[in-house]
C-alpha cells in the first residue's frame, strides 16, 4: 500500500527534474547559437570594414611618390616636333592631387627633412598663378590651406620617427612659423627633390595615427639621400558614416571608436586603421528561426511524448496492481 502511495509522487518529481534538465539544455544551447551567430556577424562586419579601408590604402598606396607635389618632373624621355630631346627638368606635368584628393580624403600633405610642411592641393609662387583659379577655385585653394595648417599644427614627424634637421621643434606649431614656412615653399616646390628626375626611391606602408580626433595616413619615403613624410588626412565623419552603413544588416547600434595604435590587438579591432568596432550582442541583428529552434521543435515534443508514454505505463502498472490486488482479496476469502 505505502509503495503504491508513492508511485505518482516519485513519478511526477522525476518528470520535473527531467523537464527541468531540458529547460537547462535549451537555454544553453540557445544562448551558444546566439554567441556563435554574434562572433560570425563581428567577424563578418570587420571583414567588410577593412575591406572598405584597404581599398582606400591601395589607392593612395599606388601613388607615385611624386604626385605629392602640385606639379611634378615628367621621367620619360620627351622630344620636340623636330625629334630633339626635351631635358626631363625642363617639363613639368600637373598633380592628379592638385585638383582631386579622392573620395574619403580631404588633404595630402608632405613633410622634408627640414619640418617644412606642403601639399599638393595648396599651390605656391608659380605654381599657385598657374593654378588657382584657373584649376582650382579661390575658395577651395583658401579651405585647403586652413586644412593645412590644421595638419600643421596636429601632426609631429618626431612622433612618427622622422628625424628633423630642424632643432626647434616646438615652434612648429606657432602662427609665426607657419607662415614662414608657407612662404618657403614656394622656393621647395619650384625644385622639389620629391618629384625631380629619376633616383633611388623606397616607400614605406601608411601607417594609421589620431591626432584631435582626426585620421592621418603616413608613410616614409627616401628619395636617394633626401627623406620625406607623406601623408594624408582622412575625411572620418564620411568614412565612418559609409562604414556603419556597410554593417547595418549585421548590427543596429555600432560604433567606431578611434585606439592607439600600440593598444593590444582583440577581437574587435579593425586591422587597417587604428579603431576597434563597438558592437554589442543587444545589437546584433536577429534572424529570426535558427537551427537551434528547429532543433528544439522536434526536442521538445519528443521529450513530452516520452514523459506522456512513461506516465500511461505508470498508470497501467498501478492499474495492474490493483486489480491484483483485488483478485487476491477475493480468492483469500473464498478460501475462508
């Protein structure tokens, strides 16, 4: 009688611990599908972004070393109408960055040995009256040298391992210097060493810096015995917008946020620019029915019918007994 009392109590606290074992393994396996579906759209989204970037950096990577003054020394072989040769010092051809920097790019710019800053988009001497207006607006050339003097004022070629002829190296950064140094320049670029006549060049890679919230490129070029810093500043509101954009399929709510670029590398840092991809997994697109939830479609009646079979077994076998029971009872008192 005690076991019979038992039988549906014991039953029942098994189905639960049962029932609760697979509420367990549900939500497991439902939060490793949602960390599994995250990690593949965080990687899927850095991949996009660098992409983005890396196609700007193998623009201005292909860029001739040359192309950073406004007009540079054409280095092939030139003739006259008469078959004479023309000396290559003697033919100077426009910058293709005099007049367009490119999509994502608001200035290039290009630093000597002596701290001297220039670009190609701010013209000098006979440079500028060949130029403006006639190939570039008065007021682009005026926005271009503000920008110029912005890089100016940003950019140390000491902190990027440039080492300058130029001993006072904090004065660089005074209104005073720089117009000095514009007025300089209008000497360097009528005979710059970066574009004159064909010598041993070597280009290093751009590398990614922050400077007041603003992108640089930069990279190292040697011109035979000359060494020069050239660069460009990147128009980060429009590439970060485009960026995001190419994501927004995968998160709803990201960000890009600038880092050193000496900060340790994880999984959410961008391997073309110094950034790291803000992208929370409260973020991440759902796709609504996964594998995970077909899974658990076909677990979840299965383990009801199994429990639903256990429990008519039960109930059968208690049935059983009773009737045995019974029987028992009536044939001990008929042999009484």
């Amino acid at each position: 009688m005690s076991r019979r009392r038992w039988t549906w109590p014991v039953f029942f606290a098994g189905a639960l611990l049962i029932l609760a074992g697979a509420v367990a393994g549900s939500i497991v396996v439902l939060r490793a599908e949602r960390e599994a579906r995250y990690q593949g759209a965080l990687r899927l989204a850095l991949w996009r972004i660098d992409q983005r970037c890396a196609e700007l950096l193998a623009r201005e990577s292909a860029r001739p070393h040359g192309v950073y003054a406004p007009f540079l020394f054409l280095e092939t072989e030139a003739y006259t109408r008469l078959m004479q040769p023309i000396q290559a010092d003697e033919i100077r051809i426009r910058s293709p960055l005099l007049t367009d920097a490119g999509p994502f790019v608001r200035l290039h710019f290009q630093v000597n040995a002596q701290g001297v800053f220039s670009s190609p988009q701010v013209p000098r001497g006979n440079a500028y009256e060949r130029s403006v207006p006639a190939l570039l607006p008065e007021e682009r050339f005026l926005d271009n040298v503000g920008l110029l003097e912005d890089v100016v004022a940003d950019v140390d070629p000491a902190e990027v391992g440039m080492e300058l002829a130029r001993p006072e190296a904090d004065a660089r950064t005074s209104k005073r210097w720089v117009a000095a140094q514009n007025a300089k320049q209008a000497a360097q670029q009528a005979e710059s060493p970066a574009s004159a006549g064909p010598r041993d060049v070597a280009v290093g890679p751009f590398r990614g810096l922050w400077e007041d919230g603003d992108l640089y490129f930069v990279r190292d070029v040697r011109v035979g015995e000359e060494r020069y810093l050239q660069g460009f500043l990147v128009d980060w509101p429009a590439l970060r917008a485009v960026l995001l954009e190419d994501i927004e399929d995968l998160f709803s709510d990201a960000a890009i946020t600038p880092c050193p670029e000496e900060a340790a590398r994880d999984d959410r840092r961008l391997f073309t620019i110094p950034a790291v991809l803000e992208a929370p997994a409260e973020a991440a697109i759902e796709p609504g029915w996964t594998p995970a939830h077909t899974l658990l479609a076909v677990f979840w009646p299965l383990v009801l019918l199994a429990l639903g079979a256990t429990a008519g077994a039960v109930r059968g076998s208690v049935r059983f007994g009773e009737s045995q029971r019974r029987f028992a009872s009536l044939v001990t008192h008929e042999l009484r």
